[in-house]
C-alpha cells in the first residue's frame, strides 16, 4: 500500500509588495509553524521515502524545515516547478508519474489547487490551511493507478488543531 501526504507551504510573507509572488519567504508564523507540524508527523512514525516540492520559495522553505526535522536529506528534495499553482490534474500526473519503488510520498504545494485534489479524491474539507498536512492511502500498488476509486483518507492535520 502506498500513502501520500499533501502539505500546504506555511503562511507566508508579505511584507515586500514588489517581490514576485514566487520568490515570498515564509512569515513568522509559518517559520514557527513548519517545524510543528513536522515534528507531529515525526510522533506519528511517519517519514517520507520521497518529498517534492514546488520551486516556489515558500513551499521549498517548508519542504526544508519538515526534512531537517525527519531527517529527510534535503539535498534529495525534488523541486517541480509544475507545482506552482497546479491545477488538480497537474497534481495528479506529477504523483502518478512517481516510481513505484516509492511507498510514502510529501507533496509540498499550493492552493486551490490541493483543495480541489483533495475534494476529488473524496476528502471533506472547505481549506487545506497553511501548513496545513492531508494523507490519503492509495490501494494500489502503481502510482499510476491513483484514482479516486482506490484512495482513502489517512488523516487530516493542520497547525490549530488540539489532536
């Protein structure tokens, strides 16, 4: 069985009007936030074999944090810049595309684009929050066979919740 944890980048920072939306750095608050929903994940047991993140700063910045937190290298963070901003369908080619030798994947990226995924892989949520984590199972043993057919939720966390 495979699983797969969908992170939205912590909150980031907007206190530089003209940088490029691409190239904003994680806020206060998503620099405390990062590490605390890592670290959950790390009392869970659960530990990526592959993490990929979108080349957009701030979901690089969160990859980062939650790698140096599960001693996951970073140096073998794969940055997609398909990530940034993708639509649901982009979403889904990226995770079906991965080796099937992977059996627990971080996908680092963005909304609407991870809400919609999730609403269509059958999760209940109005808004994947920053940092923000959404886990599905996939009963399949091909990433390619991904659908919305052979996946069910695993969890939902996200850094106001008390559990």
């Amino acid at each position: 069985m495979k699983k797969f944890i969908l992170i939205r980048h912590a909150k980031s920072a907007w206190d530089q009007p003209f940088l490029q939306d691409h190239d904003r750095p994680l806020a206060e608050r998503g620099l405390k936030d990062a590490p605390k929903m890592a670290l959950k994940l790390k009392k869970k047991g659960i530990f990526p074999d592959l993490m990929i993140s979108s080349s957009a700063l701030r979901a690089s910045e969160t990859a980062k944090i939650t790698a140096k937190e599960l001693g996951y290298p970073k140096k073998e963070i794969k940055e997609d810049s398909r990530l940034y901003h993708a639509s649901p369908h982009a979403i889904l080619k990226i995770l079906r595309s991965q080796s099937d030798s992977v059996n627990s994947l971080f996908l680092f990226g963005h909304n609407p684009g991870m809400n919609d995924l999730i609403t269509y892989l059958g999760g209940d949520l109005d808004n994947l929050p920053t940092s923000g984590q959404f886990g599905f199972y996939l009963d399949a043993d091909s990433w390619e066979k991904l659908s919305p057919q052979n996946v069910r939720v695993w969890f939902m966390d996200f850094p106001k919740n008390k559990t």
